[in-house]
C-alpha cells in the first residue's frame, strides 16, 4: 500500500491562500498606475499633454513645472503634528511613549500622513519586536501593499504586502521578491521561486484579526478605500499652466529679440566682402544700419516690430493661481499670486481658515487610526488587547496659527476666571508649549516644590536651634519670683 505524504504548511501555501494571495496581488497591479499618476503630480514629473498648435517640435523636448499640487499637500500635512500618546484617565504614559519612541512614531507619522494625503491612503502594520524589544510599528506605502476590507465591521479582512530582498533575517537575496500575506490568525512569509512561492516563516498570532490598519484620507460612505488631495481639477489647472508657461518660453524664443525691417535695401547689404549671403544672425547683429544710399539716393528704411508682452500670460496664470487656491483651500500668496496691496493679518488668518478646518478633520480621521495602532501594540506586548474602557488619546499641536501672546491671553485669563488651575497640564497645553516642553516644565516644578520644602523645613531646623539656645527666665533672673539679682 502506498502512503499519502501531507504537505507540510510550513513550507508551501495552502489553495485558499495561494488565491488570496493572487487575488490580492492583482488589486496592487492594478492600482499602481493611478498611484504612480498621483505621485508623479506631487514630485513635479508629470507628462504634460501638447495640443500640438503653438509648440513647434523643436521645442517638444522642453518642460515646465509648476510645484502646485506638492504645495498644496505638504500646506496641509505640515499642520498635522502628532506630539504624544496619553490615556484619558491621566494614568502613567510611560509605556506608550515608550513604545512611540522605540519605533520613531512620531517622525514616521509626518511620513504617512503625507503619502495618506497624496495616494488617499496609507497602511499601519503592527508586530511583536526581537526579543524583549518593545512591538514594532510600521508605516507601508499603498505602492507596495494593498487590503480586503471589511465595509460591515470597518476592519481588513487580509492583506497583502510585496518587496524585494528587505529581509535580511531571512536571507533573502536583493534580487528576490517577498510576499507578506496578513490573515487573521496568523502572518505569511513567502518568496517568489521558479514562478511559484515558497514559504519561508509563519508567524503564528492568532489575534483574530490581521494585524493591519489603513489610515484613509476624504472617505465616503461609498467609497472607503480613500481619495488624494491632489484631484483631477488639481491635475487639470497644474496641466493648464504648465502650458501657459511652454508658451512663455516659447515666445521667448521667437519673440524676445526686436523682429526688424529693412525696405529699399540693396542686394549687397545682405552679403559679406567675396560676395556671399550672410546667415541671418551676421545679418541681424552685423552693420545693417550702415547702408548705402541707393542709385536714386533714398535712404533704406529701418524698423522694428514691436515686442511681445507676456503680461498676458502671467495673468492667465495668476487666474490659474487664484482658482487653484480655492481647491486645495490654501492662501493664494502660498502659490505665488500677490495683489498690488499687501493683506493684513486678519485677512491672511481668514484665508486660512479653510485650511485649518480642513486639517482639524485629518487630525480626527487619522486619530483614529493611531489609537488603533497603540492598542495594536499594547496587544502584541502584553498578549492581550487592553481594555476597552481605558482610552487612549493622541496629543496633537494645533493646526491654527495663533500667536505666542494670544495663547498666552487666553490661558491666563481661564485661570484668572478660576475655570483651570495654575499649574495644571492644561494650561501650559493651551499656552502653546509641545509634550517635551510641558514634561520640563512639571520636572522644574517638582524641582523648585522640592527645594522650598527643604528651604522650609531648613528654617525650621535654625528656629528650633535657637530656641533650645535661648536660657530660660528664672537663669535670667537669678530667682524664680523673677526679683533676683542679676
């Protein structure tokens, strides 16, 4: 009798997920073209369309950029300061700012916001650290990673990300190509071989969820997977001044030496001494307003064009300006369009408004997203998630631009009111001061609280010295009836 051998699920994937792993690989194809589209309008490397009419094709070759869809992003992510981790019953944060710092959180955060705002999203991979590290936190870029998502429960169902030779624990070559696939009990490591995959570790987590989070930018309710800050209106004016500055250079080019004329010339004037016709550039350049009278005396007439304006064109791009301020809701001085007279600062602070409106709603979006990411963690460590009613809460610097001195005001005027106390957190909160400023300044408290405790108590040492110093009023008076001699 022959025996059946089982495949060992350590070393080959299984039909579901050799699927699963097709089926997802193929949303990431089909996907990146759109993503590269949108990452190509922010680093300015977009292929402009010519209408093939006012460029002639000796001048094909030449490109503009116009930097307003990069502007109009970063405006936006420059806003979104993720400062510090606490809970919401003020318990000890030690452990998630230790966890923030182990993995650079908050450097990384500026990172994914700012590809959730270009791409429309950006994923958070959660997993255990090396040995007694704390778990390590990931931010993966939506070109190499793509989810199923769960629209009922508002959670990935599976994930799928692609790289090559990043792992160096596995020994993989540069050249090869790793598949990590996230399930929901445990998470796959495969490379590609020979066509095929070959499954090189399994790590088993059996959290019930794949370990992967996205954080979307402009959802919908139809439409989860997220949308860029740089839209197709963005694309459409970003191409329509790209073209308006070619026809700048491009009348430059034509026009940016005086076209002239010469009527009544003689042949010679245009020919050297042997008698050769001399290029156009000799003749422009050359001696052609010392001509000679022709045979009947007349002098040439010379004349010239007049030169062209471009001031037309800078208009139609200060419009482009004005109309691209009003889509990526930034100041149109951000873009480069200044009137005759300069705004005022509560004109500046209302042109702005739209913006930090805009990033205040990113801040609750992508709050969420961080929580999450914490309580992954927080899971992974402990080995079990911890509980809901303990509340995690994101710190973040304000998106407005208010000045130091209002600030100021308004947190002395909450505690002149007796609505916050003096030295609570709160206060230096609203005054503007950043998580490590604030952690300082409690430290000097504590510092200076110490040192007048010992001041104190210090002079009630020297007081009790003296005291038991002084001689008493009988050795004073020699007596106890106080009419001693003395």
């Amino acid at each position: 009798m022959s025996a059946t051998i089982p495949e060992l699920p350590l070393l080959t994937l299984s039909d579901d997920e050799v699927q699963l792993l097709t089926a997802l690989r193929s949303d990431l194809l089909n996907q990146r073209f759109n993503l590269e589209l949108l990452d190509a309008y922010f680093n300015g490397e977009q292929v402009v369309r010519d209408l093939g009419i006012s460029i002639p094709p000796q001048l094909r070759g030449l490109h503009t950029v116009i930097g307003w869809p990069r502007i109009g992003v970063e405006a936006l992510e420059q806003r979104l300061d993720l400062e510090a981790f606490r809970w919401a019953d003020g318990s000890d944060p030690s452990a998630l700012r230790e966890i923030a710092e182990a993995n650079d959180w908050f450097d990384e955060a500026s990172l994914a916001h700012l590809d959730a705002l270009t791409y429309g999203r950006e994923y958070v991979v959660a997993g255990s650290g090396e040995g007694d590290d704390p778990p390590l936190i990931t931010f993966e870029s939506p070109l190499d990673m793509t989810v199923f998502w769960d629209a009922r429960l508002r959670m990935v169902r599976s994930a799928l990300r692609e790289s090559q030779g990043d792992r160096m624990d596995f020994g993989l070559a540069p050249d090869d190509r790793l598949a990590t696939l996230y399930l929901p009990d445990q998470t796959v490591f495969a490379v590609e071989v020979d066509g095929g995959w070959e499954v090189i570790d399994r790590d088993i987590h059996n959290l019930g969820m794949p370990p992967v989070l996205r954080m979307a930018n402009r959802q919908r309710t139809a439409d989860r997977i997220g949308k860029s800050e740089i839209t197709p209106e963005v694309m459409s004016i970003t191409d329509a001044a790209c073209r308006r500055l070619m026809g700048i250079e491009v009348q430059a080019e034509f026009f940016g030496a005086p076209q002239r004329y010469i009527l009544g010339a003689s042949e010679s004037a245009f020919q050297d001494a042997e008698g050769n016709a001399k290029s156009a550039w000799e003749t422009y350049i050359g001696r052609v307003l010392a001509l000679e009278r022709d045979e009947d005396g007349a002098v040439p007439t010379v004349g010239a064009f007049a030169a062209h304006d471009p001031s037309g064109m800078t208009k139609i791009i200060d419009l482009y300006a004005r109309i691209m301020s009003s889509q990526l809701s930034v100041p149109p001085h951000m873009l480069g369009y200044t009137s005759d007279n300069p705004a005022s600062a509560d004109a500046i602070r209302s042109a702005e408004g739209a913006l930090v409106k805009k990033a205040e709603r990113r801040i609750r979006r992508f709050s969420a997203t961080h929580r999450d990411a914490m309580r992954l963690a927080l899971w992974f460590r402990d080995g079990e998630p911890p509980p809901k009613e303990q509340r995690i809460e994101c710190v973040w610097r304000n998106p407005a631009t208010p000045t130091i001195a209002a600030q100021t005001d308004a947190a002395v005027k909450m505690v002149q009111s007796g609505i916050l106390p003096a030295d609570g957190d709160v206060v230096l909160e609203m005054a503007g001061l950043s998580e490590d400023q604030r952690r300082r300044v409690a430290s000097e408290r504590r510092r200076s609280a110490a040192s007048a405790s010992g001041g104190q108590l210090m002079d009630r040492l020297a007081a009790l010295g003296e005291a038991q110093a002084l001689p008493s009023t009988a050795e004073v008076t020699g007596g106890d009836d106080g009419l001693g001699q003395q």
